[in-house]
C-alpha cells in the first residue's frame, strides 16, 4: 500500500502482530479522574487550552524530527478512514510519532515506509548533509569570517537550511512563527481562565517565549516554571537535545574546535520540543519534597565537589522545586516513544541559559508512567534469573525511590562546561552520573533520618538492579539511559557486587554496593572533569561491553515477550 507515493513496509498482517504482541498501553487520566473533577472551574477550562497547545507542539516535534513526518502523518491519517491497512499503519507511526526510530530491541530501525531513512542530524540540518561537508563548511565560514552565523548554526534553537554553498541558521520562532502563533494564542486563554497568578504569570512569559526572537525570554520562561511549586495545573515546553546527532560531531574536529575557542563560540545540540500537560498530585508531591531539604549535604558529598560550583544547589538557596503528575497530555518529544518513556525529569537542562544564570531546577515525575507494568511478566522473569532468596526483595513501590534519586542526581556535579566538552558522549555519562549518584547516596539517605531500614536498602537496591540492568537487547549510543544501565551492570559484575551462579541466577553482596557505587561515582564525575572527549569515550568503551551476561539476559528477555511499542492513550 502507498501513501502519497510511499510504500509501507509492514503488511496489514504484520501490523496485526504488531499491535497485538508488541504493544503495550500506558493510559493517562480522563476526565472522571477525581483530581480533575475537583479542580476549579476556571483551571478544567484552562487545561482544555493546554491540551490544544501540547497538539501544535507536537506537529512542531515532528518537523523537527523528519522531514517526511507531517506529510505522512497526514496521508495516514486520510488513508485510515477507508482502509483498515493504513488505520493500524497510523497507530504504529503515532507509537514512534515519526516515520523512523528505533524501538530499543531490533538492530535496525522500524520505518513505517520503505523510503524512509535515518538522519543523524534529523530535519534540524539538510538531509543530504554529511558530517565531513558540514565541516568543511563550517571551516569555510569561518575563513569567510562568518563567526556570528557559525554561532548561531551551533546553538540549540535553529533550523539550519543552505544558503549557496554554505549554511544559514534560521530560529525557532522565525521557522515556526505560526504554530508559535497559535501556541502562543492557545496558552493566553489559558492564562486567562487559569484561578492561580503564579501559574498565570508563567504562562505569560512562556508565551513572549514562542513570539520573540530573543533566547533570553527562554531564560525568564524557565526561571518562572522552575519555581512553580504549589500550582494545581502542570505544563512544560520541554527542550532537550538527545535526538541531534550532528551538531556534537564538531568536537571531534581540532581545527574546528580551535576556531571555537578563539571566538568564544558555545555548541550546544538543537533542541527538539515536547510537552507535558497534568495535575499536581499535592499528596504524593509532599512525599517527593522530604528529599529535596538533603541536597545541600549531598552537594558537599559528591566526589571532587571542592574543584567545581554547584548550579543551583547551596545551603543559602536552594533552587529546586519537585512535583508529582497524574498525566493529562505528552506529546511531542515525549511522544516519541523508540525504547521508552520518560518516567520523570528535571529540567532546565544543564545546557540552558536559565541554569547558568542563577535560575532553579523543576523535578516532575510522571505517575501514569510508573504504574504500567507487566506484573505477571515480571514474575516470569524473576523465576528465570534471580535466585529465589531475592524474590521478596524485587518490589515495584521502590522505584521511586530510584528515580527521586536519578532527576536529584542531574542538580549535583559538574555543571554545563564540563558536560558539554564531552561532545556526543555529553549525554550518556550524565544520565551514568545521575543513575549512580542516585544508588550510591541511597544508605546516606538513610542515614540522614528517611525510612529506610536494612531490608528497605535491599529492595531499592534489588529492585534497580533488576528493573534497570535487566537489558532487553543491545543498546546503540544514541540510547544514552541503556547505554549508562548496561555501564552499571558491568562495573557491578566486575566488582562482585553481583554475581550469577551455575543455575544462571542473580545473586547480589549488599554490603558492598553503597562503596562500590561511590567508588564508580568517582571514576564518572573524573571522566566530567576532564572536559575530554577521548576520556569520555574510553570510559564508555570499558564499562558498555555487551558481555556474556548481557546477552543471556536479553535472550531470557526476548522469550518471555517484549513490547517495544507503546501507546499512549489519553482522553482529552
């Protein structure tokens, strides 16, 4: 079957399988749920605009990301309304929100249409751009003395478009100034019928955010998200960076990079938009909070801390807020789901002006993601690799703890300088630094007066081990949270925190996990200090080896059934 001249690869059979075995759900709230029901009038009408927002962001998301991606959609989308074939074709392209990406098992990429191809640097650069000629090019700029456009083509907000033969760096609110138009629209009405001034405000600076071409309103937007705390309503325009595959190759070029240095020149990998749309749980929310009042200890904890300056972690200031989400909408980034969903983050990232300049941190976690899972599943799997001694220790209720600790994580260490040097391996060892920084403070955490007795040590850390290094295939550098599991799974075997016995089942030292953490929380926030690509990528090359382990456990993985595809389902 063809769409607009391209054929699908997968038949309706196939999409069949797909759908049924591969697929799983993770269902957001609806408007029966009772945190909604009991919200003011004003913020139920405000939130119908948010969700029309989140949708534009999401059409913006996907030109971002391909190329081919709107007008496919859109030709499913017509498609599905006489054809069954094209109607579960859609479902497959919504799962990915995209024609092509991988789903964090196959080697390959899934592409929804034969023609489509990967493109490292998205739909952010020309699809016909290699790394060697934007080099050259940007070389050539530079002996031109094109610096200013250089700067901008190396900044996370523009579109970067041929201009002759070189480049020209078109911004985000120039390229999409009319969906920021209507963006901008949708979240004024929503400023309007919104009951809560702080709330309110925010939304107003978040939408001179999306009208002027000026990266310092991004700054101010996110300063003012970053300290919402007591607000019903949640809405984040998320803007990451893992997808731009291009922009960090510059690092590994010396005459580039010392063209950089001379004119002062800060690369940073383009942003591709999401957005979040929920309801502050102040219940759970209260429970989160308990471990914001650490962080000033930890700051002191954290190896090396005497050779670098916090961001926004000090005993005078404090500048983290930390809330958990009953889910409305995620779209965009968060939407495109090749591998994973993002179960919580904290956000600004280290990359953006607003951190850099003095402004707070916002952790959000995301409760509908943390409750979807296969229980009868899980089980299977303890039976096939864990020694029975450990079963009563695997509980699910004790991966927040986990995660609290992963997003705390990402406020503690090297800042933005140091994160940034390491290039294209910028990400893996951050998201590394923030998963062992959350396992190695666990038995501090305890210490400082939380809840946390000898056996509740021993599920958080059976359940992480379990839940997180379990890998279900190979991961691929652009997966930066596997590639850092699978990093903490080889140290752990190597240091005989873990070991498997001759039935092929896991059994774990807990006395020594703490240490053994701190000691590989050392070795990471070494590789950040360096400022080194070549430190970075040897690091990642010792400790990300697909061993013997690994594979055994992703073949256990893949017999009992993986779901590499999930849909999201939501009512509003």
């Amino acid at each position: 079957m063809k769409i607009d001249g391209y054929e699908l690869s997968f038949s309706e059979e196939q999409l069949d399988f797909i759908l049924k075995e591969k697929m799983r759900t993770v269902e957001l709230i609806s408007k029966d749920f009772e945190g909604y029901q009991n919200l003011p009038d004003g913020d139920k009408k405000a939130i119908e605009h948010l969700v029309n927002a989140a949708n534009m962001i999401n059409d913006v998301a996907l030109e971002q990301d391909h190329p081919l991606n709107l007008r496919l959609k859109e030709g499913l989308e017509r498609a599905s309304l006489r054809s069954s074939h094209a109607e579960k074709a859609l479902e497959l392209f919504n799962s990915l929100n995209g024609v092509i990406g991988f789903n964090g098992i196959d080697k390959e990429p899934v592409r929804i249409f034969k023609e489509a191809r990967l493109l490292p640097g998205k739909n952010f650069y020309p699809d016909d751009l290699s790394v060697e000629e934007f080099h050259r090019i940007l070389i050539l700029m530079g002996q031109r003395g094109e610096i200013d456009e250089i700067r901008k083509i190396l900044s996370a907000r523009t579109m970067v478009r041929r201009n002759g033969d070189v480049l020209k760096a078109i911004d985000y609110t120039e390229y999409f100034s009319k969906q920021f138009s209507d963006i901008a629209n949708e979240l004024e009405a929503a400023a309007y019928y919104c009951t809560e001034p702080e709330f309110k405000d925010y939304l107003g600076w978040q939408v001179q955010a999306l009208l002027q071409n000026n990266p310092d309103m991004d700054m101010l937007a996110d300063k003012h998200w970053a300290k919402l705390q007591n607000t019903n309503l949640e809405f984040t325009i998320s803007r990451e960076n893992y997808e731009d595959e291009i922009t960090g190759t510059v690092f590994d070029n010396p005459e580039i990079i010392k063209m950089l240095g001379k004119h002062n020149i800060h690369v940073v990998a383009k942003d591709t938009l999401g957005c979040r749309v929920g309801i502050v749980n102040r219940a759970e929310t209260e429970k989160i909070l308990m471990s914001k009042k650490m962080l000033p200890y930890f700051a002191k904890w954290m190896p090396y801390s005497e050779q670098y300056t916090q961001d926004n972690v000090d005993e005078e200031n404090l500048r983290q807020s930390m809330v958990d989400v009953d889910l409305i909408a995620l779209t965009g980034d968060y939407a495109m789901c090749r591998g994973g969903i993002t179960a919580a983050q904290n956000l600004p990232n280290n990359d953006k002006t607003a951190v850099q300049t003095g402004g707070g941190r916002r952790n959000v976690y995301h409760r509908q993601v943390r409750f979807s899972r296969d229980e009868e599943r899980d089980k299977k799997l303890l039976d096939k690799l864990v020694d029975p001694a450990l079963h009563s220790y695997i509980d699910k209720s004790k991966v927040i703890v986990f995660v609290i600790g992963h997003e705390n994580g990402h406020s503690l260490g090297p800042g933005s300088v140091y994160q940034n040097s390491l290039g294209m391996y910028k990400h893996i060892i951050e998201e590394h630094k923030a998963n062992v920084v959350s396992i190695a403070s666990v038995a501090e955490v305890a210490k400082k007066g939380a809840d946390f007795d000898k056996e509740t040590l021993r599920k958080i850390y059976a359940s992480w081990i379990v839940g997180n290094l379990f890998l279900r295939a190979k991961p691929i550098l652009s997966q930066p949270h596997r590639v850092a599991d699978l990093m903490e799974f080889n140290y752990l075997l190597e240091s005989k925190a873990i070991w498997f016995d001759d039935r092929k089942k896991l059994h774990i030292d807990f006395d020594i996990i703490s240490m053994t953490m701190y000691k590989l929380l050392e070795e990471t926030i070494r590789v950040q200090l360096s400022k080194s690509v070549e430190v970075a990528s040897e690091f990642i090359n010792r400790w990300a080896t697909w061993g013997e382990w690994s594979r055994y456990i992703a073949e256990v993985q893949q017999e009992l059934g993986v779901k590499p595809y999930i849909k999201i389902i939501t009512e509003f």
